[in-house]
C-alpha cells in the first residue's frame, strides 16, 4: 500500500500543493518552498509557476 500525502502549501494565499516528504516542514505546516516558510519576509513568491503568493 502506498500512502501519497500532497497538502497545499500553509501559506495562505498561496495555490500550490506539497507533498509531505518534499514539503519545507515549519512548526508543523507544511510549505512549498522556504520563503513561504519564512512567510515571504525576504523573498515573494514561490518560484512556482502561476503561484502569486507573497
Ligand atoms: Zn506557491
Ligand atoms: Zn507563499
């Protein structure tokens, strides 16, 4: 059996969906990327495309 876990990223405004292994893990959220982890203090966006986030 295989267990495929995907969320959407924990930043709010953001669209992209993780899955939990590849996923940035910050105080038990889940992001795509770090400057969603960081809360896009530094850098806005994800980097993904089509993703406005930040
Ligand atoms: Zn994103
Ligand atoms: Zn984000």
């Amino acid at each position: 059996m295989t267990t495929v876990t995907t969320m959407k990223c924990a930043c709010e405004p953001c669209l992209c969906v993780v899955s939990i292994g590849d996923a940035i893990q910050k105080d038990g959220k889940y992001y795509c990327s770090q400057a969603c982890a960081n809360g896009h203090s530094e850098e806005k966006g994800c980097g993904h495309e089509g993703c406005n986030c930040g």
